[in-house]
C-alpha cells in the first residue's frame, strides 16, 4: 500500500480539475497554481522545464492570457489512471476551445501525469503532447472563427 489512499488521491485529483476548470473560465490561474507545492517541477514540452509554485504560477498566467490560450477554458479527462502505490495519477486530457461561433468542437489532448505529494498538492506534473496537434487543431478553430464571423 502507499503512503495515501485511493480515495485521497480521487480527492486530490478531482480538486486539481475542479481548479482548472475554474481557473480556464476566470482567467485567473492562482488557486491551480496554488495546487503545486512550493519546491514541485512542471516539465512542459515546448515551454521548458519549471522549477517551484512560483515559476509554474508565472508561467501559467503569461501563458494562459495571451491569444489564443485565453480561447482555451475547457480541459476535460478523458480517462485517469490511479497509481495508488507510488501516488501518481496519469490521465488524457482534452485542451478545449469555447465555441468559435458555429457549434463545431475545437480540442486536442496532451497526457499527463501527476505526482501528489499530500495535504491535496502535486509535486510534479508532465504534460506530453504533439505540438502539430495542437497547431491544427488552431487551425481550424481560426477558420471556423472566421467563418462564422466572430
């Protein structure tokens, strides 16, 4: 058995997306920032590798203000896997755009894995993704945009 329980990790976790979804509608990334311990590192593919609460605080309000990450608010699982021996969490999640005016769905998935360090904080998160994906898939919420006038 690990050091936590299932059901603190289920806690944890649902927190972790409860925050985010908060976090991607407001604008305001503090409280997600605020899920990382103070020493916890956040490895992400194109933007580096960041080290404490603060930097990855930095790095997620620069981010996720500018155009078109703002457009992005929506972030759901597409399944999880509990690690319950090392206290880890690996899931797919969606990076989902609001609705560029028509209906259409603009997302694409990036893996991620969690590790919790207790007391409802992460002391490290990698997300893994292709970048292509993620450029075509803002593709074609820009041509949907335009499309429908918005």
């Amino acid at each position: 058995m690990g050091k936590w329980s299932r059901a603190e990790l289920e806690r944890a976790f649902d927190e972790y997306q409860r925050v985010a979804l908060e976090a991607g509608i407001s604008g305001d990334w503090n409280a997600w920032a605020d899920l990382f311990t103070e020493d916890a590192t956040y490895i992400e593919h194109l933007f580096g590798t960041m080290g404490g609460r603060e930097a990855i605080r930095n790095w997620i309000t620069k981010t996720m203000s500018q155009s078109p990450n703002d457009e992005m608010k929506y972030f759901p699982i597409e399944w999880y896997i509990i690690d319950e021996e090392r206290g880890w969490v690996s899931c797919q999640v969606w990076n989902r755009m609001v609705d560029p005016g028509d209906g259409s769905l603009h997302q694409a998935y990036n893996f991620t894995l969690l590790k919790y360090a207790g007391n409802g904080k992460w002391s490290f998160e990698e997300d893994i993704y292709n970048p292509v994906h993620f450029q075509e898939m803002m593709k074609g919420w820009f041509a949907a945009k335009a499309k429908s006038g918005h």
